[in-house]
C-alpha cells in the first residue's frame, strides 16, 4: 500500500479543526499532488517518502500566507503526524484515504 490516492485531512489548530484534501501520488521516493482546502488549493511540494512515512509542504494564503509542512505516518488507510504552521508552531494532523 502506498500514500497514492486521496486523502481527508484534519488539522487540530488553536482556530479550530482546518479540514483539506490532499491528493497524492509517488514516483519512488519523490510526492506529488494537491491540496485542495475551502479557501483554495496549492501544489504539494518538497514531497518525500521514505517507507510508511512522508514529508511535504504547501503554500497557503489564507487565512495568512505561510508554508505548512507535514511530517506524517501512514498506517493503512490512515495518516497521523504533525504539520509545522510557519511561525505558529507545530500541530497534531490526522487523516483518512478518501
């Protein structure tokens, strides 16, 4: 099983619950795609996977413009992890494949 395909993503933020979908698909060890949010989508970018565990960013403009960067762990039809908020800080991001 691999990060390919689409995934429903949460964010537990100090603003509440950020939802998103993020699609994504691997070539080796290199991850591609896009995450797709109410407020717009962004390329993922910097993708990497390295066996059940992934890194990427994507650029954001809203509700401020910043770089989010995940770190996360796929165990089946599941991801667990963190995602770094530029300057706010790291919060907890769960998701499952869509």
């Amino acid at each position: 099983m691999s990060f390919d395909g689409t995934w429903n993503i949460e964010i537990s933020s100090p603003m509440g619950a950020q939802k998103a979908k993020v699609e994504l698909k691997t070539e080796g060890d290199a991850l591609t795609g896009q995450q797709i949010a109410d407020a717009g989508s962004a390329p993922v970018q910097n993708g990497k996977v390295s066996g059940d565990n992934a890194t990427w960013s994507a650029s954001v403009t809203s509700p401020m413009p910043m770089t989010l960067e995940f770190d996360v762990t796929r165990s089946g039809d599941t991801l667990s992890g963190k995602v770094k908020a530029g300057s706010f800080g790291s919060f907890p991001v769960k998701g499952e494949r869509a």
